[in-house]
C-alpha cells in the first residue's frame, strides 16, 4: 500500500514512520519554503502517549527526555495562590521533548529508510489538482494546516481567534532539581514553565490582551512573576497568533485532514500534540486490525478513523477552550467556584486520579 502525505513537521514525519513500520511505502511532498523548525518551543508528551511512541513510531533515548514528576497550578488574585497539585511520586506524569530534536530524530529515521521518498513542490506545476484526483488510490494525508488543499476545506470548521499571542522563550538559570511544570493563571494570561533541564526551562505565556509586547515586556512579566529561578539568560522571544480550529468534515474525497488541520487548540495545557499523537495511534489500531481481518487498507480508514475519534476531539478540544475561558475573566463568583472545584480535586483521590488519566488519555480510558 502507497501512502501520500502533505505538509514537513513533527506530525507529518511521525505519522509517516507509523505507518512505514506497518509496511506502507511513504511519499512525503513539502514546499520547501514552509519547513522552519522551530528551536525554541518544546513538546509535552503524556505518559501513555511516550509508550505509543516508543512502540510503535521510535525509540527515543532518554536523553532527550526531560521527566515531569510534578504538576503545580496556581492563580493570582491578590497574590499567587497555588489551587491544584498533581504529583506521582518518583514516576514521571509526562515528559518534555525540544520540538526540532524530535523533528531531527524522526527525519534521520526516515532518511535511511526505503519505503521513505521527500518530494519539494514544484512551483509550476498543478500539485493540489492531481493530488485531488479520483485516479489516485493512494492514502492521502494532508498534514498542513496552510496549504491550498486546508483553505478548500476550512469554510464549515468551528473557529475562534484569540486576542492575544503567546510568547515563547527558554530561561538558562542556575542548577536545581527541576521536575516540577508550573501554570500559573495570571491576571494577563496563562504562564507555563515547563523544566528542559536542571539548568534550563522552557517559558510559554498566552496573553489574553490584544497588545504586541515587546521582547523586554515579556521578559520583565516573566521574571515578575518567577519565584523559583535565579534566571541568568533568555533565548530570543518568539511569538504566535492563538486560534481554536475544529474541523468539521475531516475526510474530502480520497483525502484525510490530519493533525492541526483538524484540530488546533490553545496551548495552555499542552494538549495539542498529545492529541495528534492519539489520533496516530487510532490509525495504528484501525490498519492492524484491518490486517488481521484480511480486509483491504484503503481510503475506507479515513471514515472509520472520523467515526471514532470526531466526537472525542470536539469534546477534548472544547473542554480545554472552556479551561481557558474560564480564567480569562476574573469574577467573584468564578473565585468561589474555583475554589471549591479544586479543593474537591485536590483532596479527592478518585477525582484527581481522573483527572490525570485525561491529560494522560484524552477520553480514551
């Protein structure tokens, strides 16, 4: 079985070595000019999630790994209050990976193997067109959120721009045992602080207000807000527009939508990969159980694959906006409710455990 998918990033290249090691030959096409990897953001990686990869994508040394052990939410009001605390003692709840070195890994991987072929998008010539046409029977993926073929299907997707930006940068400090994730909900935004190292930790703040800060604001705001760094650097500020993006059809003719052009959700709790990454794995169990029954690989995947997981990411996806919206605007009565929620989170030892096979699972437990 032949495979064709559209678009060079973290999700294209894990999905392509995913199904090469179920035995489909991979033509990845990219337009050169879109491959920019990003150095200074970083991927967290749910511990069910990490098992998937190792198994079924690659093995990833652990050194590249950075284990989190700890998980600290906290809000400001009149100070920073802590509210919620996840923890598992000496085993990791999830694991942080540098977006390029994840990129790297897997592109090496694929380089050396022959069922893999990167084919860059000649300018002129009518790509989207043929892609598109009945004749092709391969499994066509498109894994571009920009490209023409994701503007064609975007009219009916459930949309919602966010006025701010979130602004990314990675802190060097001086060393300490660092395994613990902070999310801090400030009166400006969610600040994560999301530990690379005993000596680095990578910074992502989504600010709620429209402005454009500069990089010095950012970096004051930051260093406000820190009381666990003696920071001694900042890499360069990059920052990013927030959407929330549904897709409401993911399969047009022989072509199936995947990764953020179905769904793109705000980064506050760090979701939207996992969710690509759970989404690679339905596809891993629909062509091996398809194997198995002797049945054909063909496009029929793509309707099997929005039947189970549509309704999943739709309630996922929603339920991480609604997080997000619910900090956005401070209330007195928001306060009281919070308050309480967590209180029974923090003290309920089911309803903790819940919540963290959620962020671990999704809704696939």
């Amino acid at each position: 079985m032949n495979a064709i998918l559209i678009g060079d990033n973290v999700t294209s290249l894990a999905l392509a070595k995913c199904l090469i090691n179920n035995n489909v030959n991979v033509k990845l096409y990219l337009d050169k000019k879109s491959v920019k990897i990003d150095r200074t953001r970083t991927i967290s990686i749910s511990k069910k999630n990490l098992e998937f990869i190792q198994e079924s994508i690659l093995k990833i040394s652990s050194k590249y790994l950075w284990d989190i052990e700890n998980i600290e939410i906290a809000k400001e009001e009149n100070q920073i209050i802590k509210i919620l605390n996840f923890k598992d003692n000496k085993k990791e709840i999830f694991s942080i990976i540098k977006n390029y070195k994840l990129y790297d890994l897997l592109n090496l991987q694929l380089k050396k193997n022959k069922k893999f072929q990167r084919i860059i998008i000649k300018k002129k010539t009518n790509f989207y067109k043929n892609i598109l046409s009945e004749n092709n029977t391969s499994l066509i993926f498109n894994c571009d959120k920009n490209n023409q073929i994701s503007k064609n299907y975007s009219k009916s997707n459930i949309q919602k721009h966010y006025l701010g930006k979130a602004y990314v940068t990675t802190i060097k400090h001086k060393k300490l045992k660092n395994n613990k994730a902070l999310q801090i909900f400030t009166k400006k935004g969610p600040l994560a602080f999301l530990p690379t190292s005993n000596f680095s930790t990578s910074i992502v703040f989504s600010m709620i207000e429209s402005s454009n800060y500069s990089n010095k604001q950012i970096i004051d705001l930051i260093n406000f807000y820190n009381n666990s760094y003696n920071i001694l650097s900042f890499s360069e500020v990059k920052s990013f527009n927030l959407k929330f993006n549904l897709q409401k059809k993911y399969v047009h003719n022989n072509i199936l939508l995947f990764g953020e052009s179905i769904h793109q959700i705000h980064p506050l709790a760090g979701q939207g990969f996992n969710m690509t990454i759970r989404d690679i794995e339905e596809i891993n169990n629909i062509i091996i159980r398809r194997k198995n029954l002797g049945l054909r690989i063909d496009s029929e995947i793509f309707k099997e694959f929005e039947k189970k997981v549509k309704h999943k990411n739709i309630v996922f996806a929603s339920g991480i906006d609604y997080i997000n919206s619910f900090f956005s605007k401070d209330s007195f009565i928001k306060q009281k409710v919070s308050k309480k929620l967590f209180n029974l989170i923090n003290n309920n030892k089911i309803i903790n455990e819940v919540t963290k096979k959620l962020a671990d699972r999704g809704l696939n437990f």
